[in-house]
C-alpha cells in the first residue's frame, strides 16, 4: 500500500514536472514570437517618425477634439502636478475634466486653490450616470478646465461622469497621478487621423516617474529610480510596453490599453454601455467589450498601441501596497475573462478569439499560477531524484536565463529607438535589473499573483488603499 502511495506521488511529481516544463516552452516561444513582431514593428514606426514632418501632423485642421478625463480619488499630493501638465499639453482642441470621487483629502481643495475655480450656477447635472453630482466648477483663467465634485462610486463610476459630460469626439482616459509629455495627445491621436473610420482606440507607453525630476508638471530629467522595488517595476513596465503591447499590437491581438493612457472614440463607448462598475479592472473589460461589439457588428476596425507618447506615473515603491496593486490586476484579469469566457476560441470573434483571449488565459493569467507551483515541484522532484540534473538544468535556464534574454531585448529596444534614459550607467542597471527581474521579482510575483488567484475564488472585490509620495525633486 505505502509502496502504492509512493509510486503514485511519483508518478505526479514527474507529470507536473513535465508540464511545468512545456509551459515553459511554449510559453517563452509564444513570448519571443510576439517580442520580434515588436522588432519589427518598432522598426517601421521609427523608420515613419523619421520621415514623416512633425509640423503637418501639428497644424493638422484635421485632429478631433479630445476631453482629458481624470478620476481622482484622494490625490491631494500628486494631482497640482498631473493637472498642470494637462494643461499645458500641444493640440489644437482639448479640455480636462477632473472628476473629484468623494475624496475624504484636500484633492478638492487644491484644486480649487491652485486653479482659481468657481462653482457653475447651473443645476449639476444629474443625469449623468453615476453616483450624485455635488457641483460642477470652471477654472476662471483656464476654460479649458473643469472640475466635477461627486460621491464616491468607484474609477469606472468616475470614468462614466466624464465621459458622458464632454462633447469632445474622443476622450482619454487617464490616472490622476500622472504626467502626460506635452506632444504626447498629438501622437496618441494620430492613428485617429490616419484611419478615422476604423480607429476605435489607442494607448501610449507609461513609464514610472518615481526617480525623475518633475518640476510644475514637466519631467526636467529623466533618472533611474535607485530603488531597488522601484527599478524593478521599470523594467517590468519597459517589457510590457515596449516588447508586449507592439508585439501584440502588431498582431491584433491588444486586450488592454492602460488606464492610466487610453483614447476612446467617445459615442462608440456611450454605445457599448460606458465603463462597469462591477468590475475591477475597468480598462481591459472595456477594450474586451468593444472587440465583443465590433465583431458581432461585422465592422473593420483597429485598436492600436503607439510606442511614442509617453505618461509618467508613480509606481508604489512599498512592496505591501505592490502586491496589493498586482492581486488586484490579476483578480480582474480573471474576472474579465469569465465575464467574456464565450468568445474565448470561438473564430466569430476573429483574432480576437482565436489568438489574444487564448493567450491571455493560458499565458497572462494561468501561466503565473503554473510557473509558481513548477518553483516548488521542479526542485522537489530533482532533490527525489525524479527527474535528472539535465532536467532541471533545463527548467533554469526556460524560466530565468531566456526571462532574463527577452528582459534585455527590451532593454535594447529603448537604446534604438526613443532612449529616454540616455545615462549609460542607467542602461547597465536595467540589464541588471533585467537579471534581478527573472530571478527574484518574478518569483516573488508568483506568490502574489496566487494570492490574487485566491481572493478571485472567494469573490474578493476591494481595491485597497495606494499611497502616495507626491511628485518632487527628491523621489529618487
């Protein structure tokens, strides 16, 4: 009986080691394949930027009018900044719509400070699907300034007041601590431009602020935060955009566009029922839901990523508010693909169907889940004997020196193409946190995304608090 019992431990051990190591192939070509189309693709684009004349895209009559909307929901620290810099952005017509969501802070009162509001006479309007509007305030020397003072409901709650107050063809969605780059708009607009009919959206690379000087919302020196955390999620961030998002872009596969910088086209997205309350991750669930709409409609269109635009952001640089941040993420990746679980394979949804929901499902959210359990059984089997050193020679080098490769792949896509971080010495630490990346911080990640995984399970909804430092000349 014990000799049964233990055979068919091993048995298992040596299966889902087996497994482990599969994904981890598939996985990791699955990975290269989208990080050389984001090669290729980025090369295109650098090769139109070099061509194409800056000043007829800038004095275009042609751009559509945008509303910059910002939820804001206790950012008193940041926020002076983050509105600054959106107002001081080149394009020819734009508003900011600050949504104040009940913050419990001075966010209101800085504001008001700063900008020299007034409230609006007029009735607020109610309407507006959300919770209760307090009142709506201009900004006495800026027209292009309003504030919206509500109830707390919640980002896509906030999102919703913004988008259904504007008048404005597009709307960019963005995070209130935040510092858009002022040529940023022009850029993330352009496929607008280019393709009117079929663009539906599209998103700009975020980068992490924290490190960087910001003085009255302009970023005066590009620096790599020294902090460790902190540099670690730069890399993360670098990959993601620079490597996945062209990458998946390229292949029409883009599932989200970041909350923190998103252009919509606006009466398409009062047509699909605006943003959900319900679900956490309102940004991917909106993009999912217009792939949804489009193709049941039988319409051509493109969601786009562009490398160009950038977004400055601050990254929590505590690791308890970090894993908070990312259990939330997973959670609504989660939550989005069950909500949309019927399109996942089915060709009616073209790509969309058949490659980036797959994807997302077996690589974005269970291949986290896979990779954490392969940390423990893998060195457990090889420790039994089970499996051999070659075996597990194998599993190293799949899932920390081939991580580690594609980390540095990104890396050498910011040297070649828009070098936001000129110090040579910042380059040799991104290499170096390339190799910190796969070898501790994406271990250390497998934990918390289980975690997340967990509370998905047991229908945990909170977002949790996120604290912030405030941008300043100090925040290295």
């Amino acid at each position: 009986m014990i000799q049964a019992l233990e055979s068919i431990g091993v048995t298992a051990l040596l299966g889902f080691s087996v497994i482990v190591l599969a994904y981890f192939v598939v996985a990791n070509a699955v990975y290269t394949v989208v990080h050389l189309f984001a090669l290729v693709e980025l090369r295109r684009l650098l090769s139109e930027r070099t061509f194409r004349s800056v000043y007829q895209r800038f004095g275009s009559p042609f751009l559509p009018g945008v509303a910059i909307i910002v939820p804001a929901y206790n950012e008193a620290p940041t926020i002076v900044s983050s509105v600054r810099s959106f107002l001081d952005l080149v394009y020819p017509d734009y508003e900011v719509i600050v949504i104040n969501d009940g913050s419990s802070d001075s966010t209101l009162e800085k504001l008001v400070e700063e900008f020299d509001l007034e409230a609006v006479p007029a009735d607020p309007p109610w309407e507006l699907p959300c919770e209760p509007v307090h009142a709506v305030y201009r900004a006495r020397q800026n027209e292009k300034l309003t504030v919206i003072d509500k109830e707390n409901g919640g980002k896509a709650d906030a999102l919703n007041a913004g988008v259904y107050f504007t008048e404005k063809q597009l709307f960019c969605a963005v995070d209130a601590d935040s510092i858009i780059e002022r040529e940023a708009l022009l850029s993330v607009a352009q496929p607008f431009l280019e393709d009117p009919e079929r663009t539906v959206a599209t998103g700009g690379v975020v980068r992490v602020a924290n490190g960087c000087t910001i003085s009255r919302g302009i970023v005066k020196d590009v620096r790599l935060s020294r902090k460790p955390l902190v540099g670690l999620q730069t890399m993360e961030y670098m990959r993601a955009f620079l490597s996945g998002r062209i990458g998946l872009s390229s292949l029409r596969s883009l599932l989200i566009i970041s909350g923190a910088f998103g252009l919509f086209d606006t009466r398409l997205v009062r047509e699909v029922g605006g943003y959900r309350s319900e679900t956490i991750t309102e940004d991917m669930e909106l993009v999912v839901r217009l792939h949804r709409h489009l193709n049941e409609q039988g319409k051509e269109y493109r969601v786009e990523f562009v490398p160009e635009p950038v977004i400055w952001t601050e990254v929590p640089a505590d690791r308890t508010v970090l894993s908070r941040q990312r259990r939330r993420w997973h959670r609504g990746l989660f939550q989005t693909l069950t909500e949309h679980r019927d399109m996942i394979g089915n060709p009616r949804y073209g790509v969309t169907g058949i490659f980036a929901l797959p994807f997302f499902v077996f690589v974005e959210a269970l291949g986290p889940l896979i990779e954490g359990a392969g940390y423990v059984i893998v060195p457990l089997s090889f420790l039994l004997g089970i499996v051999d050193g070659w075996f597990f020679i194998a599993f190293l080098l799949l899932a920390i020196a081939l991580g580690t490769f594609l980390s540095w792949l990104s890396v050498l896509s910011e040297v070649v193409s828009f070098r936001r971080y000129e110090r040579p010495q910042d380059i040799a630490l991104l290499l170096v946190y390339g190799i910190g990346e796969n070898l501790v911080y994406r271990q250390w990640r497998t934990i918390v995304l289980w975690r997340g995984f967990i509370e998905f399970l047991r229908g945990v909804e909170s977002w949790g608090s996120m604290e912030r430092a405030g941008f300043g000349d100090d925040e290295a």
